[in-house]
C-alpha cells in the first residue's frame, strides 16, 4: 500500500512517501517548507508517524520553499537516510572548490540583503549542500532528471520512482551560473526543479515540484517521439497551481485520459493557486483537493469592487471591511492522504472538511459559487491523519 501525505506548509511543498507491506513500514521525503509555526513541519510529521529511517530525501530545486526545515530533518536521521536526491547539480557537490565559490556567492546574495529571514535561507541551503557532500558522496547522492529515468530508490516494493523533469538539457545550469558571476542571479530555480512520476499497482501519480511551463513542453515533444503518455490518475500540481506552468495543454497531458483524477494543490492562498487553473480542472472533471486556498467569495467580491457602476462610498466599504475577510487565506483541506492499495483503488484523507472552499467550488460567469459534482473517488474526511 502507498500512502502519500502532502503536509499543508503554507505557500510551499512538503511530500512524505510511504509504503506498507507486511506490516514493514518504509519512508521518503520530498521537500519542506518551515512555516510560521513550525520549523520543520516534515520533521514534525516523520515524528508523529514514528519513522526511524529514511528511504530517500529529495530536494527538487534551490528555492526556499522547498528545502527550508530539510537540514533539521538531515541532523536528526543522520546515518539513517539511504538515499539523497537532488536537481542537476553536475560536479558541483563534487568539486570542493566550486561548492565555496557557490558558497560564497550565495553568502554575497545574503549578505547584500536586507532581510535576515532571506538571508538565513540562503546560508541554510549552503548548508545542505555541505552536509550532502560530507553525508551522501559518492554512492548515496542521486541527480534527478527526466527522460523517464527510473530512481534508484528501494524500500518501496513494486512502487517505481521516475524521474521526468528537468530536461536532461538542464543538467549543469547551476554549475554554469556559478563560473558566470553575472548570471548567478538570473537562473530560474524553478527551470531545474525535479519532477517525479510514481507508478504503482496500475495507477500513475506525478509529483510536480515547480516545474515550469517551457519544462512540460520539452517533456511532450520527447513523449511524442516515443509514443510515451504522463496521463494519470493523481497529480500534485506543478507550482503551486500557477497558471503560468498548469497551461491548458500541460494540465489535458496530466489528466486527459484518466476520467478526471484528484489534482493535490499545496498552495498558501494569496498568490496560489490561480483562478484560472482551478476553472481549468472543473472543466476537465478533477476532484481538486488544497492544502491552503483562497476564500471562494473574494471573486464576488473583485467582481463587485471594479463594478463601474459602483458607489465610492461601496467601493471604499469593500476595501475597508471585505477584502481584508474575502481574501484572507483560509484553511482548505490542511493536510492531505492519498492511498493507493495493492489492487489499484484510491481512498483521499484530508485534515478538515471545509466543503465550501475554492477547490470544491465552481463559479458562474458572474463569479458566483456553486457547489459541483465531484467524480466518484472514494474520499474519507478524519478528523486528524
């Protein structure tokens, strides 16, 4: 049986994989984001589940809200994690003196800077990368990219791990950038971000870490030489659910043939996920399941504000008094469980109910929510997972 929980991190990624097979118990970690209230949220979790070990720890890109908590995780299980897996990071774990010109432009950056918090995050992904190198180097340490490339990850049965993103072409950017001091500053973390397609029991799940647009379309092109499909039946949006990189094409590859599927969105509420993305997945039938969402009535309420025909007076009462309520983030579905058993069904567990949210509501031409109908997946609602 495999479990994945996608902990609800704020506007971040946190993915923790686990499989259960004759009551052994086996774990990996996909990225973390430090919240306001917890330092390492995956920690925390791995914790509550009573994990001694790690299968694999995986950081699909450099942006903080995907590795930030990681190291605490790392220190606690140190000795104790079988596998670490990155982006394309060529030589540059390898080769000390390009780690501390990394190291030292990162530190430039932070120094620069004029938040602390920013900075901290800088010098803890040095950090990582050092405890990687001392830790990891050279059996244990595993460059993801994706032409479907199978990860050498064990401890999960018949569950296959693949790796689909970045493009291969990809390999080596981050390692360029830090010979190129004038483009250090210029890449695109989300360009190298690691995407991972599971496949267990019939079905196919993809973990989309912020991989982009342009990413999707170089994967097509080489699905279309192949013959080769990612359509599949349960997908953690790439991004947040930005509708930059959840283009209509990329999310019709996702679910086209898979009669609908769950779309999982981690998202903290303001800036993700877009509208556009989740009237996307209503038209292709989805069951969308968030982390953290948006209130449905903030539309309404925009709709209304920029209304020509709207008295100043409403107008000043909506900024003053609704926006602030409208738009506020509230919880959503908090943390999320899918669960795929051994003969292909899917079960959802979610950490709250709050069934008029966004992700469960579709909106009429005047930004008015309705309630859908959801496609049958089987869904059990606990109050705690």
């Amino acid at each position: 049986m495999l479990h994945l929980h996608f902990l609800n991190v704020e506007n971040g990624d946190c993915i923790i994989a686990e499989f259960v097979a004759d009551c052994e118990r086996s774990f990996g970690l996909i990225d973390c984001n430090r919240t306001s209230t917890r330092k390492s949220p995956a920690l925390h979790k791995l914790q509550s589940l009573g994990v001694e070990e790690l299968e694999f720890v995986c950081i699909t890109h450099p942006d903080a809200d995907h590795f930030t908590g990681i190291i605490d995780v790392l220190r606690h299980y140190e000795g104790k994690i079988r596998s670490f897996l990155t982006f394309p990071l060529s030589s540059l774990l390898t080769d000390q003196e390009r780690l501390k010109k990394y190291a030292k432009k990162v530190l430039q950056l932070a120094e620069r800077g004029d938040d602390e918090e920013i900075a901290s995050r800088h010098l803890e992904f040095v950090e990582i990368l050092q405890y990687a190198k001392d830790h990891f180097l050279p059996e244990n340490w595993l460059q993801v990219s994706g032409d479907f490339d199978r990860l050498g990850i064990s401890g999960f049965g018949t569950a296959a791990f693949y790796g689909i993103g970045p493009p291969k072409a990809m390999n080596g950017s981050i390692v360029q950038a830090v010979l190129n001091p004038e483009s250090f500053t210029a890449v695109d973390n989300n360009e190298v971000s690691v995407a991972i397609q599971v496949n267990y029991a019939g079905r196919k799940v993809i973990l989309g870490g912020d991989a982009t647009n342009e990413n999707w379309i170089s994967h097509r092109r080489y699905r279309e030489k192949i013959g080769a499909s990612i359509t599949s039946d349960v997908v953690k949006l790439p991004h947040h659910g930005s509708h930059l990189d959840n283009s209509p094409e990329t999310l019709a590859d996702f679910f086209g043939g898979a009669n609908g599927g769950i779309a999982v969105i981690s998202a903290g509420g303001r800036s993700h996920p877009a509208f556009e993305t989740m009237d996307r997945l209503n038209e292709l039938g989805c069951q969308r399941i968030c982390t953290n969402l948006f209130n449905p009535s903030e539309r309404s309420v925009r709709r209304l504000y920029n209304d020509a025909a709207l008295e100043s007076r409403l107008k000043h009462f909506l900024n003053v008094y609704a926006f602030p309520l409208a738009t506020k983030p509230q919880a959503c579905k908090g943390d999320i469980r899918i669960t795929i058993c051994p003969d292909g069904s899917i079960a959802s567990d979610t950490e709250f109910n709050n069934i008029l949210c966004a992700c469960t509501t579709a909106f009429n031409a005047a930004g008015v929510p309705l309630l859908p109908t959801l496609p049958p997946v089987a869904t059990s609602l606990t109050a705690t997972i």
